[in-house]
C-alpha cells in the first residue's frame, strides 16, 4: 500500500486534552511503540498527515500534538517560549505516555524533540530531528549588521498594537503564504492547497495574531551546541539540503557526533525545510530503518 493510499485509507482522528484550563488538539494512531510528533512554526498535526498512517501501520503508537498557540489548540495570550511547550509536552507524556518515547520533530519542532531527549533522558528512547532550528529566534550575533536591524525593526513593527494585526494580516494571505511555501520548500508540487489551508485556517483564530507577535520577540532559548552534550539516547538527524532557512551548514554539530556514534547523518536531495512532506516515502523509509535497528 503506498503513502498516498493510507493517507487516503487512514484520516487522522483529533482529541481535545485539557492542560492549563487550555484546549491541547492532538492525535493518536497504531499500537507499540511510542512516538510523539512535533511540528514546526506555523504548522499543526495535519503536517505530519504523510507521515502518522505509515508509521503506524509499521507497529509504533503514534501520537502527534498541536502545541499551545497552534493548529487546533487555544491561542491564549501569553508570553510563549520553548520553556512553555517543553512543560506541555512533558506533561502530555506524563498523562497519556506513560513509557520511553521517541520524540520526532521538525523545525522548532525538532529542537522540542532534541530539548526533550536531553533534559529527560528517563522518557526518552531517543529522538529524530528533521531540518532542526537552531533557536526559537535567531540570536542578534547570528546576523550580520544590516539584517540585524531590519529584524530588530520588524519585531518591534510586529508587536506595535496598531501595526502588528494590520501586517499579521498581509503576512496570513493565502498568496503570501504560498510564496512563502515556495521559497522552504523545493518542489512546488507538494505545495497544495491542502498545504495551504493546514497553515491560513488556524491564522484566522482569536489570538492568532497575539501568538505570532509573541513568538517572534521570544528568546531564543537553548542551542542545539548546548543540548547535544546532554543526550544519552540515539540521534536520527534527517536534513533537506536545499533547505534556505536552516542551511545544510547547521548541520555541522550533528555530523561533528556522528563519528562518536550516537548520531545517524541522513541528507534528502531535492528538498528544503519540511522534508517529511516534501519526500514523505524518503522519510518514512529512514526513519522506520533506524527505528528497526
């Protein structure tokens, strides 16, 4: 059965979980092993749609899980940051877990995943990092001069009460996003309207815009140069090498611990930041050959 058949076979099934008196949208699928699916900036379970059906028909209990501000889930105003989700997935493990887990995650996603293998080694079997951030926000020294004071300028533009909806609005435009999609991800093929409608339909939310604002001129929290050090579990680094916003570049440290062993290097050709719905069979194939193993 191909990807496409199960995905036209299997449609995810959405529970609600209640966690800080916020609706958590998440969803499960398959019986034994568990792996725990986290998405990336902007994104929501349904990314993980070629992805979740084929796992699970491959023996793994899969569970994925829109994080607070996203997809499905409340979008309260708050202050957000990766120490505020590392909290709601310790505690979603804690009530519907329950045993050794391996985190899979992507962009933010990923550094979620990497966090969680290294500061809770007692729930973790390991992790796989797909195009891994390094950081919520990139850190000022990480920017030459000039395009940091254009993002110093937009964050401040972003959080302004009168301009930030106005250019949260332009920014949430379908042919915008489109646009956008066009420039992470390589093939323009697998950038449909289902794509589409995955990221603009949870922008149109109460507080959506709040969420977006908050993110941006949140700290950077934790780099994956401070983490891996910390990780006692194995490593599947996956990297779309045509990927703009994380270049192959930053993949280096993973590379650099490959040779001790824990880490397995995986490059994808012809694919840029969302590898796993770019070239889900790819994907899918590599990431169920490390599992087995």
């Amino acid at each position: 059965m191909t990807t496409q058949q199960l995905i036209q076979v299997n449609t995810l099934e959405k529970h609600v979980w209640t966690w800080q008196d916020h609706k958590i949208q998440y969803t499960l699928m398959g019986t034994g092993k568990p792996l725990l699916l986290i998405h990336g900036f902007g994104a929501s379970i349904g990314h993980w749609r070629k992805n979740i059906p084929v796992l699970a028909a491959s023996g793994y209990q899969v569970f994925a899980i829109d994080l607070l501000g996203f997809g499905g889930s409340d979008k309260p105003a708050l202050n957000y940051s990766l120490e505020v989700w590392q909290q709601q997935l310790k505690d979603f493990w804690h009530t519907h877990i329950g045993e050794s887990t391996v985190f899979v995650g992507n962009s933010i996603g990923a550094l979620l995943s990497l966090i969680m293998v290294a500061e809770y080694p007692e729930i973790s079997a390991g992790g796989v990092l797909i195009n891994c951030a390094g950081g919520l926000n990139h850190r000022p020294n990480e920017l030459n001069l000039p395009l940091r004071l254009v993002m110093g300028a937009f964050t401040k533009l972003v959080s302004s009460k009168t301009v930030g909806p106005f250019l949260f609005n332009r920014i949430r435009q379908k042919s915008r996003l489109r646009r956008t999609l066009s420039q992470v991800y390589r093939s323009r093929e697998a950038i449909t309207e289902e794509l589409v409608d995955l990221i603009y339909t949870p922008s149109c939310d109460p507080g959506a815009q709040q969420v977006f604002a908050s993110v941006l001129t949140a700290p950077p929290g934790p780099s994956p140069t401070e983490l891996l050090p910390k990780v006692k579990h194995p490593l599947l680094v996956i990297w779309g090498e045509e990927d703009p916003w994380t270049p192959i570049g930053g993949a280096a440290i993973y590379q650099q611990h490959q040779n001790k062993g824990d880490v397995q290097f995986f490059t994808v050709p012809n694919a840029g930041h969302c590898p796993h719905d770019e070239k889900p069979d790819v994907v899918n194939q590599v990431i169920l050959n490390w599992l087995n193993r």
